[in-house]
C-alpha cells in the first residue's frame, strides 16, 4: 500500500468514523485540550505511518505531541468508539512505544530510548499512594518504607496530618502499600493487676 492510499483511507476514516460523544478519562492539563481529548473517535487504520497518525490525534484532540528521532514504523489499528486518549495509549502499547507527558506537551519515543532516558521501563512508570495513618507515626513509617523502595521511588511524611505520599513503580507500590498496612494497626495493650507489688 502506498502513501496515496494510506492517506485516503485516513481521509475517510476521517470523514466517517468520529463520533461526538464525551467521556472522562485520564486526559491531558489544559481543560481545551481535555474536551477534545475525550472526544469518542472510531479509527480504520492500516499500514499508516506513526508520525501520520500522531498528527491526525492532535489535530483532533488538542494534544501537542512531539515525536523523538527514533519513532518510525506503520500503525495498524481498528478501535471503535474510543476517546483519543485511549486510541493513543492502545498504539503506544501495540507499537513498542513510549511517552512523557510535561503539561499539554507529549513526547513520544521508543521504549528503549525511555529506558536509557529514565532508567526504568515505561511499563514500569511509578505511581502514586496516599495513605493518613491512624495508629502509627508517618516519620517511623517513612523511614522504614525508604529502606524498602526502589531506585525511582519517593517518600514523603507529612506530620501534621499524619499522611505519607509514596511513589514508586507498581510492584514495589503493592509491597509498600502492604507493609503500611501491617504497620498501621492498633497496639496491643493489656492491663494486669498487681496483687503483691
């Protein structure tokens, strides 16, 4: 298929496939671009070129994507009534692809290039937990959970409402998630009467 041809197929896919219907989703800062981000699209694509598709997401959405030096290949997606967004993580996914988002601006690259970049996988991107204790001191707490987060995570206690904020990649997330909650429980306290003290 040439390039005439992948272009009048994303023409009519164009003029034939968006839908208008808004939904929310993760979606980008700016409340402009959000709108149009959420906007329900269908997309028919075959063999068209990456950069190709990446242009049509932004005009359609309002999301300024930037393309690294290495992201080349054909896209080949089917995806009925979906927001831009989604379509756009379903290609990242699909195409070996990755990203980083810094206000209304998307970098798109490799996988491998993220990895150098960053010095973790993208499939490994950290996330965030929010926890208040009840029981337990968020100072203690932190600095046990510092001895158990990754070379990418973060700890930080908040004291005066007693809340840490951990952020980590998923994996070390759930085992930090889990020890916070073995730590954050009542203590066990038991009275005993003295008859001969």
């Amino acid at each position: 298929m040439n390039n005439r041809t992948a272009c009048i197929g994303v023409i009519m896919g164009l003029a034939l496939g968006w839908t208008g219907h808004a939904r929310a989703q993760e979606l980008p800062v700016s409340a402009a671009a959000a709108g149009q981000a959420s906007q329900r699209i269908s997309l028919d694509l075959k063999g068209v070129d990456i950069l190709d598709v990446l242009k049509l997401l932004s005009q359609k959405s309002g999301i300024n994507f930037i393309a690294g030096r290495n992201v080349t290949g054909k896209v080949t997606i089917f995806a009925n009534d979906v927001n831009v967004w989604e379509a756009f993580e379903l290609i990242i996914g699909a195409n070996d692809l990755a990203y980083e988002r810094q206000g209304d601006l998307v970098t798109v690259m490799m996988a491998r290039d993220y990895e150098l970049l960053f010095g973790q996988k993208f499939q490994e991107r950290t996330k965030s937990l929010t926890r208040t204790l009840q029981y337990a001191k968020v100072t203690q707490a932190a600095t046990v959970l510092n001895q158990l987060k990754s070379s990418v995570g973060r700890v930080v206690a908040d004291e005066g409402s007693n809340t840490l904020v951990v952020s980590d990649v998923p994996s070390r997330l759930a085992e930090m998630e889990a020890l916070l909650k073995d730590l954050d429980r009542p203590t066990l306290t038991r009275i005993y009467n003295l008859n001969y003290a």
